[in-house]
C-alpha cells in the first residue's frame, strides 16, 4: 500500500509542500516605492525570502485559518508593509538589531518575520498558543534561519517554561493580540530592564484602550515612550505604534 505525498489538505506546514509565489511587478514595483517613500530600506535584497515567505503562508493557509489575505499585493502592504512601519520616519520605537527580540501572538508570522528579515543580526522568537499556529511559525522561522525560532505557549507562560526568555529580551511586539494593558502584563516578565515595548494598533486605540493602557503601564513599572503615526498603504488608513519602556 502506497502512501499520498504531503499536501495542504492533509495538514502539511513543510514549506517544501508549499513553494515560493512570485510577485507581480506591478505588486513588486508598489512595494518597492512605498518602503521608498516611508524611509524603509530597499527590499530588493529580500524579495527572494518574501516569496518564499509569501508561498509558505498561503499554502498552508488553504487548511490552517493565518490570515483572511489572499492577493500578493494584499500581503505586501497588509503584512510586510505594515510590519515595517516601525522603521518609517525617525525609527525611534523599531529594534536596533542587536537585541534579543519576541512577538507576541505571531499567528502567522507578522510582524515578526518580516522584521527579523530585515534585522539580519537579531534573534527573534515568536510565540503564539495555539498548537497549529505555532507549528507553522517553526516552519516559517527556518526560512529565515537559526536565529528565528518559535514556541507554543502564552506569553505569560514564557518565563516559567522557557527561563531563558525572563526579563531577557531587549525589544517586543504585539499586533492585533489582545487589549494593549493586558499585552503591558504579559510583556512585563519578558522585558529586561530598558526594552521596549511596542504595539501595532489601529485609530480606535486613541478611544479608550490608550487611557486604560497609560494607567496599566505607571502600575506596572513602564514609562511611556512615544506613539508613532504612520500611513503604509494610503487605501488602509493610519496605523499607530505605541510604545513603552521598561524601567
């Protein structure tokens, strides 16, 4: 009796089942422009990788829910675009490539991937708790390579299951997890004195959850440390980046 090769209906998360996507140059040529226009390094070096990146995701999303993006140009403005924003302007809230680095709900990888790509020197762990999602981004991570790699557990988990992780990383971030004073208690035992802590969030965030986040942080040992506006895709709106340092 023969065996079926791996497909994505049988819940393959190899990315030797799910080969690289080529992107359009239309797609190419806008993302290439955007991150011009944003003050983000040149990504021609990295487009190899992003496809490879791009094919894994959507091969593995026909059987394991990652994303609702389907569209090369979706991906690239929605997931890697918007992943990079931390490098726009200033860059004062992004990593500086030296520290260890964790995000928090990786889910499909972003934006932990993208900017570990761009980081060629940092280590990076992503972290997600749920089983599928986080054998996907081990996966994912060897794209990449040695440097990257991933967990499945809670954030609060971490410091107890991996000790490695306490207090120990220089630089997290969080992006569409969960409310941004929950993400400051999570972060608190994985940031080691001085790190950051930087949320990807959305307008509504300047509501409610911005006081509620400002309070949580004076009570948690945090210090403000800046919130970034930026527009990666003019059709999607604002994005902003809050960020908080550990003292």
């Amino acid at each position: 009796m023969t065996t079926d090769p791996p497909t994505p209906a049988n819940g393959s998360v190899d990315p030797a089942d799910h080969p690289p996507r080529p992107f359009p140059e239309d797609d190419w040529r806008w993302f290439v422009e955007r991150c011009r226009s944003l003050g983000i390094a040149d990504p021609q070096a990295q487009r190899p990788i992003l496809e490879a990146l791009y094919g894994h995701l959507a091969g593995v999303n026909t059987w394991c829910n990652l994303t609702r993006l389907s569209d090369a140009r979706s991906y690239l403005a929605r997931h890697v675009l918007d992943a990079l924003t931390v490098f726009a302007g200033d860059g004062c809230l992004a990593p500086d490539g030296r520290q260890p680095c964790l995000d928090i709900g990786s889910g499909g990888g972003y934006p932990g991937l993208p900017l570990a790509l761009w980081l060629a020197d940092s280590r990076w762990t992503l972290i997600d708790n749920r089983r599928r999602k986080a054998a996907f981004l081990s996966a994912a991570a060897g794209l990449i390579g040695p440097r990257v790699r991933a967990h499945h557990l809670r954030a609060a988990e971490a410091p107890t299951r991996h000790p490695q992780l306490r207090r120990s990383q220089g630089w997290v971030c969080a992006r569409a997890v969960a409310d941004a004073s929950l993400l400051l208690r999570e972060a608190a035992g994985l940031l080691a004195p001085g790190g950051l802590l930087v949320l990807y969030k959305g307008p509504s965030y300047l509501d409610e959850e911005a006081a509620r986040c400002c309070d949580a942080a004076a009570r948690l040992g945090y210090a403000p440390a800046g919130l970034q506006r930026v527009t990666p895709d003019p059709a999607d709106g604002e994005r902003l980046l809050a960020g908080f340092r550990r003292l």
